[in-house]
C-alpha cells in the first residue's frame, strides 16, 4: 500500500467521522460539506433522497425527536479506484427520544461511494443497511 492510498484511506474514514459527529453535535454547516451536490441516499425509510438540499433538510427535521444523538463507527473498508471510493462502514447509533426520554438503538452498516472533488472525498450515494434496533 502506497502513500497516496493511505492518505486516501484515512481522508475518507474523516469524510465519515465528520458525519457523524456533526449529527450528535447538531453542526449543519459541517455536515453538509460531507455530500456531493448530487448526492443519492437510500435506505432511510422507503424515499431515496437525492440532492445534498434536499437530503439534509430531511436528516435535520428528523434530528428534532431526539434530544441526543451518538454515532459509533467502526473500522472503514475502501476499495479506492482513482478519484470514486466505496466503502462499508458499521454504525451503531444510540438516540434519546425527546417526547419521552426513551432509548432507540440502531446497527446497521452505511454502503457509501465517495468521490473526489476539488480535491476532496465527499458523499455521493449513501446507503443505510438495518441489521436490527431496540427501543427501551
């Protein structure tokens, strides 16, 4: 493995921790520099959102049941092909209701293909893969 690809490798693992950090900290600005413009997601309920506007009106409308979030990440594979990424991460995700207080967990794995653009790995299509949840 070369230099460039562990560079790669380590930009893109950032691409998905900024991700889900600026989820729990509620950082809109910084979660959109995540996404590409035209970018696909599926998986998230039965709509595939496309367009990074379009996309993070809804994750931001839907941030307003939780009064907290917490996404834990796992190790990232990348199979890197010039300036397209794809990547399997594993996620679990705790969220506190804010009507109740109850708990909502969620495993899942993100199947997310990234682009370089402008010399930066942004998002391009998201897919969220449910492996269960729990409510408490």
């Amino acid at each position: 493995m070369d230099l460039k690809n562990i560079s790669d490798r380590i930009a893109l693992q950032d691409v998905m921790l900024h991700y889900a950090a600026a989820v729990d900290e509620r950082d809109l600005e910084r979660y959109r520099a995540c996404f590409s413009n035209d970018v696909e997601v599926v998986g998230f309920g039965t709509q595939t959102y496309r367009g990074k506007d379009e996309w993070v009106n809804y994750v931001w409308g839907a941030l307003k049941k939780y009064r907290a979030t917490q996404h834990m990440l796992g190790p990232m594979f990348a199979d890197i092909e010039g300036n397209e990424a794809h990547t399997r991460s594993d996620v679990q995700a705790f969220h506190v209701l804010a009507e109740d207080d109850s708990r909502f967990t969620l495993w899942a794995t993100y199947e997310t293909t990234m682009r370089r653009i402008d010399n930066r790995w942004m998002i391009s299509r998201h897919e969220l893969v449910v492996c269960d949840t729990r409510t408490d």
